[in-house]
C-alpha cells in the first residue's frame, strides 16, 4: 500500500468527508447495540443461538466493515495523492570541462590520471539521458570547445578519447568557453520555453596557472545561474616527470571546492579511478533525471473497488445462508 502525508495531496480537504465514514461507523454500532438489547429483552437465548448461532451472527459484521474500509480507500483516491519519481530529463545541457594540462600525466592514478578520467567520461556519456545535450572542452594553457553541445553521445566519446595533455592550467579559461558554449546552444534551441537548464562539470586535478581568474568565472556562471559541479582528480602525493625532473602535482581541492559553493553546484572528491567513476554515476543521476510529483490516486481507487466488490459479495453470501 502506498505510503502518504497530507503534504504530498492534491485536494486534502476531500478527507473531510472520512467525518462522514466515522458517523456511519457510529451509527452502525449504536443500531447494533439497540438490536441486541431489544433481542436480548424479547428472545429465547437458546433458541437465539440455534436459529442464529454467534459464528454466523459475526460474519453479519464483515460487509459493513468492508464497505467501510472500501469508502476510507476511495476518499484517500479522492484526495489526489502524488509520490516522487525519479523521470528522465527531456531537455538539459552539460558541459562537461577537462583538464589536460601536463599534471594529467601524474601516475598516482593506474595508469595515468588522464587515462582513468577519459574511461570515467566516457561511461559517463554513454549513460546519460537521451534528453541530455552534452559538450566537451579541454583546458591547458588555454581552453577549446571541442564538442559544442549535442545528443550525439558518440561524437563526445570520440573527442574525450583524442585528449591529450599540454602546458599549463587555465581552469577559468576553461568555465568561460564552457559557458559561451551553454549561451550560444541556448540561443539556438531556447524557443518560447527559453534554454534548457545547464550544468557544467569540471574535472582539474591542480591549481590554475595561467588565464582568467577561476573564482571570477565561477561568480559569472553564479549570475547565470549554471552551477558547476567540481570533481578534484588525484592525490597529494601526484609527480609528474618534465626534462627529467619530477615535480609535484597535488590536487587544489579548495578552489574546487570555492567554485562549486560560489556556482551554487557540488564538491566531489575522487582519489581513485573507482571513486572517479563512482562521482560520474552521481552525477549522472543528479543531471539525467529529474523528481516529480507524479498521480498516485490509482492504487487507492483499486482497493477501494476491490474492497466493495468483496463487501457485496460477502453480503450476499451470509444473506443466502441466513435463508
């Protein structure tokens, strides 16, 4: 049986109407005590019990009870209750924004960080929502928009395949062409609905180096209303070797976790390929569908017809028994 709470009804007031339902179970109750004191003053008791034995005088109980049951069903249906669920979004967009600056390289992830986040991206797409439009830009020492945003999952996973690491992090760089890309696909697709609601997700495992300042970009994705969701990819302990030197490549989780609370997004930390794949499937979840309160009426005028129809037949069983 469905669970309920007066919030989750359409038209509450219809359980008024279960005061009604209350006044016939009284009234029911007070009839059968006048009955039995008038049988009690009049009747033979054992008589009573051989023309109607106390089994059968019980069963006489169980129309009236099913009906009752049967109209405190068919109110709650009239009530309009709803439940949540989880339905697949038909119109969104993702920019999905990857670092490939040279750090990527670091091997503290099997086999490379930038190998494990092209697998957990790739799964990523695959899974997402059919109504999901999803783009792709890499940031190195600058950023580049390299799938604008689409439902063709293949072109995405072809491109996030093809990165390959460069020079410098210029992560706002990268939450700038990120939201040119969500401005111009909203242009084209907005309508009188206007643009689908964006997200952008970005994945960086260090601290930007060069470009736009990414607290700014976040606070302009803030006035549009794009939250960003930030994955920090990697560990402290991350090197990467460049002209024979090895050089420490630790994960900035504070701006990442600045960006996502000034964007109005979410903070994820993965220091695994397993804990990165664990974020996309979040993130999947939270972006390919969406809660809704939907009818649930349905169930409850089932069992209130259902209880009826059992009510009328019992009713008419004891009845041809009682002949």
């Amino acid at each position: 049986m469905p669970s309920f709470s007066l919030r989750g009804f359409v038209g509450p007031w219809w359980f008024l109407l279960l005061v009604v339902v209350g006044l016939l179970v009284v009234g029911y109750l007070v009839a059968l005590r006048r009955r039995r004191r008038d049988t009690l003053r009049f009747a033979n008791l054992e008589l009573l019990e051989k023309v109607a034995p106390a089994r059968l005088r019980r069963r006489r109980h169980l129309a009236p009870v099913l009906l009752g049951v049967s109209l405190v069903f068919l109110t709650i249906g009239m009530a309009g209750p709803t439940s949540e669920q989880r339905v697949p979004r038909n119109r969104a967009t993702v920019m999905l924004a990857v670092d490939v600056s040279m750090s990527m390289n670091a091997t503290d992830i099997d086999p490379s960080r930038l190998a494990a986040a092209k697998a957990a991206a790739t799964s990523f797409v695959s899974d997402m929502t059919p109504g999901v439009n999803i783009g792709l830009v890499s940031f190195a020492g600058s950023a580049t928009v390299l799938v604008p945003p689409t439902t063709e999952r293949d072109t995405v996973t072809q491109s996030i395949n093809g990165l390959a690491v460069a020079e410098a992090t210029a992560t706002g760089e990268g939450i700038t062409a990120s939201l040119a890309a969500i401005d111009t696909f909203g242009n084209v697709v907005g309508g009188a609905e206007g643009p689908p609601p964006a997200r952008i997700v970005l994945m960086t495992d260090g601290k930007s180096t060069v470009g736009m300042d990414e607290l700014v970009a976040a606070q302009d994705a803030a006035d549009r209303e794009i939250p960003i969701s930030t994955i920090s990819f990697g560990t402290d302990l991350g090197q990467v070797e460049i002209e024979g030197e090895r050089i420490p490549v630790p994960v900035d989780d504070v701006t990442m976790r600045e960006i996502a609370e000034i964007s109005g997004g979410e903070f994820h930390k993965a220091a695994s390929a397993e804990e990165l794949r664990r974020v996309y499937d979040t993130l999947g979840e939270q972006i390919g569908y969406q809660v809704e309160q939907v009818d649930a009426s349905r169930p409850w005028f089932v069992l209130g017809t259902i209880t009826a129809l059992l009510a009328a037949a019992s009713s008419l069983l004891i009845s041809q028994r009682s002949l």
